[in-house]
C-alpha cells in the first residue's frame, strides 16, 4: 500500500501540479483547499505526510499545524511558503514542522525532502510502496511491528486476532470464508476445528476495533459467505 500524502494549499495550479507528481512517484494523494478542510482531513485520514501551504483562505497553515499537534498528530509535515520572512516564522515558532520548501521549488527537490521526512519518520516505510502499514480512516495496522492503533489510542489483539485482521486487512474488499481464515490461523494457535471458532474472534476484534460492534466499519459480514474488510 502507498503511503499517503496529504496536500492543503488553495491554488489549484500548485495543487494540481503536485498532486500529478506525487501520483507519479506512486503516492496515494488527497487534496483539500481550504486550512478548516485540511485538518479534518489529516485528522480523520491520518495521512503518512502532510504538504501545507501557509497562506490559506481562513484558518492559515501555521494554525492547523498548531492544531494539528495539539491534537497528538505525528506525522511529518512541509511547509511550502511563499516568501523568506515566513521562513523564519516557520523556524522561529516551533510548530512542529518538520521541513519547508519556498515557493517557487522544483519537483525533484520536494521529492527528495519527501523522501527523507518520510525514511525520517518511519524508516523502511519510506518506500512510496512500502505496504508495512495498513490504514483505514483512523485504523492503522503496523505490519512490521504487528501493532494495531485507533488515533492515539493502542489496540492490543491476541496473535490470532492479528492475524485474522492482517488476513482480511491485506485484500480490502476480499471476501474470506470462515473455512479460510481457520485454515490461514491454523498455525497460529491449536484451534478446534469449528468453522464457528472464527465468529468468536471476529467478534473480539469488533469489540477492540469498532466503535459499534453491532454496526461494524472494518470488519463485515457477508452473509452466509464469511468476512471481508471494509474497502475504501
Ligand atoms: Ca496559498
């Protein structure tokens, strides 16, 4: 899975131009134009990195960085300004970001400080392919680690949870029989063989995942077939 990144800037030529590029070099790109649509965003998308411009109609990027970190976001974040004196805001004010770039810049450039912030804050993940981390709305699975989270919050799954979830997490929007998810955790913990075993752990992990187990968002039930994992 590409890591994602989030772009916040109102001028729709920049924003066009770097959402091409970006998409080029395999990122997963979302937009938002305004400083109010681009915290949402990173909030609720937690993006692997976000491109904010300082001038922006109403709220400007200095407030939703401030915002942003205050609300416990981590992810690192480029600045992109327009004149050198806002440089030194950047730097005097100690926002929390982790980089900037003056406009104009060249692509090749911001690909690099890409790059690095994202090595940087994530280390093998870097890759623009890297897929050792899953995430959907504000569910992010660390492969690697084997670590579930919600925002801020740690999930702690038994191993067959994990790999349950891992299972249906890896192939959004595949359909997996209760038969093949017994067969792929058989390895993972000496399980009777009822197929039922499994509705047991999905209803686990619902009640650890999902804000209404009753209503789940991650995990669904296809009815008389098995599980799958919510699509995008
Ligand atoms: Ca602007």
């Amino acid at each position: 899975m590409a890591a994602t990144i989030l772009i916040v800037e109102d001028e729709s030529a920049v924003a066009r131009g770097l959402e091409y590029a970006l998409t080029q070099e395999g990122y997963t790109v979302t937009l938002a134009r305004t400083g109010e649509d681009g915290l949402q965003a990173a909030v609720n998308q937690a993006p692997d990195l976000v491109i904010l411009d300082v001038r922006l109609p109403g709220m400007d990027g200095f407030e939703v960085l401030r915002r942003l970190r205050a609300d416990g976001a981590k992810m690192p974040v480029l600045f992109l300004t327009a004149r050198d004196d806002e440089v030194d805001k950047v730097i005097g004010l100690e926002l929390g970001a982790d980089d900037y770039l003056t406009k104009p810049f060249g692509l090749r450039e911001l690909m690099s400080r890409i790059k690095a912030l994202l090595r940087r804050a994530y280390g093998d993940l870097a890759d623009a392919a890297g897929g050792r981390v899953i995430r959907h709305r504000d569910l992010l699975i660390d492969l690697e680690r084997r670590r579930v989270s919600r925002g801020q919050r740690r999930i702690s799954l038994t191993a067959t949870e994990f790999e349950i979830l891992r299972h249906l997490a890896t192939r959004p929007g595949r359909v997996y029989t209760r038969r093949e998810l017994l067969d792929l955790i058989r390895d993972y913990e000496a399980l009777d063989q009822d197929e039922k075993t499994i509705n047991v752990h999905v209803s686990h992990l619902r009640e650890k995942l999902e804000d209404d187990p009753a209503d789940p968002v991650f995990i669904l039930t296809v009815r008389g077939v098995g599980y799958q994992f919510a699509e995008r």
